[in-house]
C-alpha cells in the first residue's frame, strides 16, 4: 500500500468517525530542509524533493473528489511546499538570514536538537530550529498565510478562515451535543476499527491509523478538560486491540505490551502516546502556559484565581470555580514532583519547593526547623539571593546543609528540564 493510499484510507476512517472539517498540509520542502541538505553536501537533496511533490500533487488533484464523495464534510488543501519554497528564494523579504542551517545543534544524520547543545541567538532569522521542523517565526507565517491567502496556490479551493466561517454556519444549525459524544460512542468507533482492519495491512499501517485517528479524536478535550478515567481507559484498551487484530471475532495474542510500545522511539519502540498521561501533561501546561504569557486570558487566570504568591503555587478561592482551572492545577501538582529547573535569572525557580539542585532544599530542613522558612516558601531563587543571601547561606551551613547556588543570568529565563 503507497502512502497516498494510505492517507486516504486514513482520512476515510476518520471521515466514518465524525470529522467533517478537514485542513490537509502537504508535505514541506524535504530535500531543502537542513537534513535533507546533510545528505546532498549542503544542496536541496532533488530526490527528496520529487517524493514530496508527488505525494503533494495526488493529495492535492483529489480534493475536489474528497468534497464530491463527503458532501456534508469539507475538505481543504493548504500547500507547506510552495510557501517554503518562496521563503527559500527570497528569504530577506520574510526577515530570514539563514534557510540552510538549523538554530540548533543537530547530531549527525539526527533531526532532532542535540540535548543541551548550543542554541543560535536569535531564531527569529533562521528558518529551521532543528533538521527538519521551522522556527516559530517561520511557523507564524505559515499559518499566517494558510488562513488568509486567496491564492490558490496556496489554500485551494479556500482558506482557512473560510473554512471557519461555513464551520460556523454549520454548527449554529445543529443542536448541542455532549462534550464527549465523539470520544465515548464506543460502539460505532469499534465498528469502523473492525471494518478498517481486515482492509489494511498489519503494522506500520495499523499503527499510523492509531496515531492519526483513533488517538486524535478526543485530542481537542485533552487539551482544555480532564478526560473521565473510563475513556481514557477504552481508548487505550481499543488501542493495542486493533493493532494486534483483536477487534473481530477472534482473539489474538498481543505480543508486545501496550505500555512498552508506547515507549520512546531512542528506547526502540514506536512512541505512540498514552491518553491519560497526554491528558495529564497538557491539562498541567495550561497552567504553566498561564504563568510564562502576559496576555489577557494570563491576566484573567491570575487575577480571578491567584492569591500573592505565584501563578504555579496559588490556591484556589472560592466555592464557583472554573472546574476546567481546578483540574488544570490537580494536574500540574501531579506534573511538577518531576520537574527539574535550569536557573537563569532565578525568577520562575521557587528556592525551597522546586527541583533545581540534586535535592529540593526543602526536603533537606529538619522538621524541626521548617516553621522558620515558612514566611519565604513560596519565594524565588533571585529573591531569596539577592535579598538575604548571606544570611541564608550562613543558616543553611548551621543545618549542615552544604550546597553551591549557580550564578544568576539576567538574560537568559529559568528553564524546566
């Protein structure tokens, strides 16, 4: 089965699901990305890129098709490869200096940032961040673009905000449905599994379909609630069941666990993501989100909900709160016990409770002594250092508590790692 076929089988399957809006990107410019370069001397690999328009060219002829056989669904095409392409031959017209090379450092026939190696100083001029993914910069365009252009060439038969608008139009006529009304008909979802299984070959197929369908489907509500355990639950048992062709009228051994093949890829299994912890991670990034932006929706979250001390360590007032905030902070005090800091200018990193030396100093006071630190729990690294640092050093060497503070960078933001 080719990789168009699939695709198509793919959106199908979605399609039978429940989605009707579908925004389809191309591929990017894969021989011009700073891999693809690595493997051609540092020119656009031509290889790479007659794989890339091929696939494009198929995927984009058949969307006046995908409309006609789905009239009650729409179908757009938004084309990566040609926007990068005209920020590859004028970059200076869209504030770039360098398309080659990534903003970070990337290990030979690698893709991805070496961990902690160097960063360029402004990524905002380069085009690629790592071996193959744009910058934010470049993404902003992009996206940019895909909702605005009237260009066929670019968004065809329309935009994306256009999309938005029969989106819209659409919805107001329909009635309200439960918020979990695509994630829990679970009948209709093993249904269309069980149908799809016996037309699509076993592993790379199967699994590109768990990723792209099964786990996508109640990827909206993992981002903004908590998903009942219940559903988390039957989506992964659902999972590994179509994998292993599970779901008809047989039972088959599964031969690898579910929770090892959702393993990383360097630990060599497929990294395929687990519904609760994915729901764990992004319920708590809302609030991490919150405490880094300064924007309005920041703004609301910490005036409505935040007591003096900081964003990450409020407690909630009141009977009436938004129940969506509550589980978001459940879900970042679960997050936060694995989370280490890299101090730069010690204004996010909390001295006492956060993970930014071996241990958290906190865990290292007698319980004896705890009540003396109890005015300052909730203080900074910078504002504990900058002022009482002597006397801090001087009660902590009392408790024979021995340990060397990394220096302060004004310029560069505490970092979670």
């Amino acid at each position: 089965m080719d990789s168009p076929t699939l695709f198509f089988l793919i959106l199908q399957g979605m399609y039978n699901l429940g989605a009707r809006n579908f925004v389809l990107l191309s591929t990017e410019v894969s021989g011009c990305t700073p891999f693809g370069r690595s493997s051609n001397a540092g020119m656009c690999n031509e290889e790479y890129n007659y794989a890339s328009t091929t696939f494009n060219t198929r995927v984009n002829a058949s969307i006046d098709e995908l409309n006609q056989e789905m009239a009650d669904a729409h179908f757009i095409f938004v084309s990566l490869y040609r926007m990068i392409t005209e920020i590859i031959e004028d970059p200076s017209a869209y504030g770039f200096e360098n398309i080659t090379a990534p903003c970070c450092e990337v290990p030979d026939g690698a893709t991805t940032c070496e961990e902690d190696g160097a960063v360029c100083p402004d990524r905002s001029k380069y085009l690629y961040f790592d071996g193959g993914h744009p910058t934010d910069a470049a993404n902003i365009i992009l996206a940019s673009r895909a909702y605005y252009s009237n260009q066929t060439t670019i968004a065809y038969p329309f935009n994306v905000k256009q999309l938005m608008n029969v989106t819209s139009l659409r919805d107001d006529s329909r009635k309200a449905t439960k918020p979990w009304s695509m994630v829990t008909n679970f009948k209709d979802v093993h249904r269309e599994l069980t149908q799809i299984e016996q037309e699509m070959g076993w592993c790379q197929g199967r699994l590109s379909l768990i990723k792209h369908a099964l786990l996508l489907l109640p990827s909206y509500w993992i981002l903004v609630v908590k998903l009942p355990a219940t559903t988390c639950n039957q989506l992964n048992k659902m999972a590994p069941e179509f994998l292993w062709g599970d779901m008809a009228y047989h039972k088959s051994i599964h031969r690898i666990k579910w929770s090892t093949t959702c393993l990383p890829h360097l630990e060599g299994c497929v990294g395929r993501r687990d519904i609760k912890e994915t729901n764990l991670a992004n319920m708590a990034y809302l609030v991490y989100r919150a405490s880094q932006q300064t924007s309005p929706w920041a703004d609301l979250i910490k005036c409505r909900y935040c007591e003096r001390q900081g964003l990450l360590d409020n407690k909630i007032r009141g009977k009436r709160v938004s129940h969506v905030w509550r589980r978001a902070l459940q879900s970042w005090r679960k997050v936060n016990k694995n989370i280490g800091w890299k101090i730069g200018n010690g204004v996010l990193a909390k001295f006492w409770t956060d993970h930014w030396g071996a241990d958290r100093l906190m865990d290292m006071i007698p319980s004896s002594h705890i009540h003396l630190i109890h005015d300052t729990i909730t203080c900074s690294v910078k504002e504990l250092l900058e002022e009482n640092g002597e006397a801090l050093m001087d009660f902590l060497a009392k408790l024979n508590i021995h340990f060397t503070c990394p220096p302060l960078q004004a310029d560069q933001p505490d970092a979670m790692v």
